[in-house]
C-alpha cells in the first residue's frame, strides 16, 4: 500500500484510509475486529472514526465505536504506533445542549472522552464532524490550538464544511496565528461532484489534505441495489441515517446512471466498487479516500482500486455521465 504526504504536512499516510462507522451497529465486535485486522493486512495504517458512530444508531449508541477500536488497540501491544488513528466530533454525545457543536466546553470534553474510549493518549487528526453556527469559529480554532499545544492532538481537520468556511477558518487562523485545518472529510463519489466546483480547487490552493468518504455512495455504487423499495439491512434502512441515504441517491435518474456506469465497468473489466473509489483517487487533489465495509470481504473490490491505473478513457466516459452531479445531488 503506498504511502503519501497529507497536505502540506510532514505526515505520511496510507493512499486509503478505513471508516468505522458500521462498527457496533452494522456489524458486531468480532465482525469490527475482522475487518480491521483484514485492513492491516492490507496494508491500511490510516484509520478513521467519530464519536458519535456507529452510524444510524443514535444517542443509545454513541461512543460504541470507538469502544471498539479501543479495545482491539490494547489486545495487541505497540498496534496503536502502528496506526495513523483520526476522530471527530460535533454531534450530540447526549441531551443536554451544550454536550454538541464546536463551543470550546464540547471539544475539549469531546477529545477527552474520545481518548478514554479508544484508550489512547492521543490522536493523530482530530476533526470538526460539521460546522457550528451558533459558535464563533475565532472559538473552536483557539480550542483546537491549545489541544495541539497540550499534545492530546497531532494535527486538526474538518468534514462537511463549506469552502465558505474552510477559507475563512484558514484566514482567521492566519490573522491570530493558530493551529490551522490541515484536512477535509467531504462526501464525494460519482454521483455527488459539487465540491469539484470551488472545494477542492481551495484545497489544492492551500495545500489541504482530502479524505473524502462515501466513496462508493452509500453502496449505490456497488450495483446491488434495484428500484423500488429500498434494500432491508443497507444503508438505506439502517436506524436513524437510511431517510438520510435515500434522499441521497434513492432516485429513479441515480438507477439510471448507475446501470450506465455498470456498463462501463463490464467493459473496463472492473467491479463497480473498484472502478469507483478509482475513480476517487484519480483526482489529483485526493489524498486518501475513506473506505468502509460491513464484511472483511468487502474490502477486497476497495483495495483493489489502489493497484488500478484508470484508464483515460474510461475516466472521461464517467466524468461525461456524472457531470451533472457536479451542479447537484442528482440535477433534479
């Protein structure tokens, strides 16, 4: 598995990364462990989590996640050095108000918790799970900063913000000479290119770091899936995120280009999830693409796309059917 500079940084990390989010709720804790151990093999050292995985699970279920990981670092001395080990937070780890969003009282407690559940006493990225409008970001960065300085924290990064807002956090880190977003964690996928537009031009511009998820859309981009009622036991019905998947890509023009796709992929000699995540990390401003699975076998047709040299033409042949989802979510 290559290895490759994270943005501007000195850092080095795996060209894919993992994402845990099934852990604890798709999947067991043994089933966790076998994909992690199966990512290792592969040669994976880059690991993603978030406090308030496992997806779809809600309040009952925060924490689990990295319960899990925790417990398969400590089974296993000197693993944790092994790895390069990101979280996040931002959602709601409870229901009183202030235990979510980006005020310094929530990250603090968030990095806090984190560690204690991973069992760890640090954390190589630590990212922003989405932005906070209801706190002056001047705030979250001096927060972020002192985390750094503390050494709880190696480097910071953010998910789901605008460029709007990844720009003006990097001038006022800037302004106040602060600890700065060195990453992005944006969805990003054949059917869902609206960061082509002015995210990651700013990423290239401010040599930013890239490791966008929901490579393979949710599993749409597998081809399993048919019209229709959507599949029990996806995504797409899993506990509180399958409303949020369908109205992703739940749409009759996604199927439609999907069986497109699917062509193209028979004719490349490729699985439709190995020609998408390549066609991820055919993007040269693509750092390291976050890659997930319910099975350790599903990571087989992943891994793959990180030994495949996509071909010119058929890259063009994608970027000509997808281009409308560079305007969208599906130009509708």
């Amino acid at each position: 598995m290559e290895h490759v500079r994270f943005g501007r940084t000195g850092l080095q990390v795996s060209r894919l990364c993992l994402g845990t989010m099934t852990f604890g709720l798709q999947c067991d804790e043994p089933t966790s462990i076998a994909i992690m151990d199966r990512a290792v093999e592969e040669g994976i050292t880059f690991f993603d989590t978030a406090d308030v995985y496992p997806l779809g699970g809600g309040l009952p279920y925060v924490g689990a996640t990295e319960e899990i990981i925790g417990r398969w670092l400590q089974a296993s001395p000197g693993r944790r050095e092994d790895l390069i080990l990101a979280s996040k937070c931002f959602g709601a780890m409870g229901e009183r108000p202030w235990q979510k969003g980006n005020s310094r009282k929530h990250i603090v407690e968030a990095v806090d918790a984190s560690l204690r559940r991973l069992q760890t006493d640090y954390l190589d990225l630590f990212q922003l799970h989405g932005p906070d409008p209801s706190t002056p970001i001047d705030e979250t960065l001096l927060a972020l900063d002192d985390l750094v300085r503390s050494g709880k924290v190696r480097y910071v990064g953010s998910s789901n913000f605008l460029a709007y807002q990844i720009a003006r956090a990097l001038g006022r880190s800037e302004a106040r000479d602060l600890v700065r977003f060195e990453s992005v964690q944006p969805r990003y996928n054949l059917l869902f290119r609206q960061i082509e537009r002015e995210l990651l031009p700013l990423c290239a511009e401010d040599q930013l770091a890239v490791i966008p998820y929901n490579p393979i859309a949710g599993g749409m981009l597998s081809g399993k899936h048919q019209p229709g009622a959507p599949t029990e036991g996806s995504r797409f019905t899993l506990g509180t995120a399958g409303s949020m998947y369908q109205q992703r890509y739940w749409h009759d023009e996604v199927f439609d280009d999907v069986e497109a796709i699917k062509q193209i992929a028979k004719e490349a000699d490729l699985s439709m999830v190995t020609l998408a995540v390549a066609w991820v990390m055919a993007n040269p401003v693509v750092t390291s693409p976050i890659i997930g699975a319910s099975r350790p076998d599903q990571l087989a047709d992943s891994v793959a796309a990180a030994s495949v040299a996509l071909d010119p033409a058929v890259k063009a042949q994608l970027d000509d059917l997808t281009a409308k989802y560079r305007l969208g979510d599906a130009a509708r």
